[in-house]
C-alpha cells in the first residue's frame, strides 16, 4: 500500500466533527446509495459505539464500529470506500476490530451480522454461522460468532 493508514478507535464524543461527518458521508454512500437500500442509516447505537476508522492523509477509507454489549461485542457497518477496495483494507479492518474487541472486551464473543456473499470472507476470522439467511432490508444476511456462544 502505498498511503500510510492512520488507524484510530475512538467513542463517539471523542469524534471531532469533521470525522463523524466523514463516517456518516461513507456509510450513507455505501450502504444506502450503492446497496440502494433507503433506511435509517443513523441510529441510537452510533452513540455507545467504538467507531474504528482508518484514513489517508486526506480522506476516511475504512470503517467500522464495535458495539458492546453484555452478550459481546457487535462488529457492524464494515466499509472500505469505493476508491479503496481491492487493497486488502477490509481483511485489515475486520483483524484490527478483532484484536480491538479481544483486547478492550476480553472474553466475550464477537458478532457479526454478515452480508450472505461475506460469509466465506468472516470464515476466514474463525467467524461461525449462527443462524439461517435471512432478509434485511432486502440484504440477505446471516448471524455469525466468533468465540464462545454462552
């Protein structure tokens, strides 16, 4: 890679504006206008969450945020923006939220709610299916754990 990444996880009253604008700019244009799927992108959970970013030195190119909870922690919007994919950013991110989650939230399991094409992909991590396909907001998606399911 040629950039050098600037990895952070931050809360959300840690994000300075210009960050959080930047967040919610990629997730919107990934997850509603490319996926076309009009919902409420922005929700309640952004504001216990872990966002976990890198950039560039200009612009935001991968995301995520981290959820915890008392059942575990939930890996969820994982991005890689348009002019970045096919680096390898997304495997990255997925390892840097794991590591993340097994270093902050020891212990607990790791969740994921999977797009059914992703499923190979969070195999890789150690990631199992916990559920059958099921349709979100006309997705298919699949519950996944990585860790013990107590």
């Amino acid at each position: 890679m040629l950039n050098t990444l600037n990895w952070q996880a931050k809360a959300f009253e840690q994000l300075s504006t210009q960050e959080l604008f930047e967040i919610y700019h990629a997730r919107t244009a990934v997850f509603v206008v490319e996926q076309n799927c009009p919902y409420q992108e922005v929700d309640d959970k952004d504001l216990q969450a872990v966002h976990l970013f890198a950039k560039n030195t200009k612009n935001l190119t991968a995301y995520c945020r981290l959820i915890p909870s008392e059942k575990g922690t939930h890996i969820g919007r994982v991005l890689v923006v348009k002019a970045e994919q096919g680096k390898s950013l997304a495997r990255e991110l997925v390892q840097r939220a794991i590591n993340y989650s097994l270093e902050h939230f020891p212990h607990q399991p790791i969740h994921a709610q999977a797009q059914s094409y992703l499923q190979r992909f969070y195999e890789s991590f150690g990631f199992q299916a916990v559920s059958g396909l099921y349709l979100e907001d006309g997705i298919e998606h699949l519950d996944m754990v990585l860790g013990e399911t107590k």
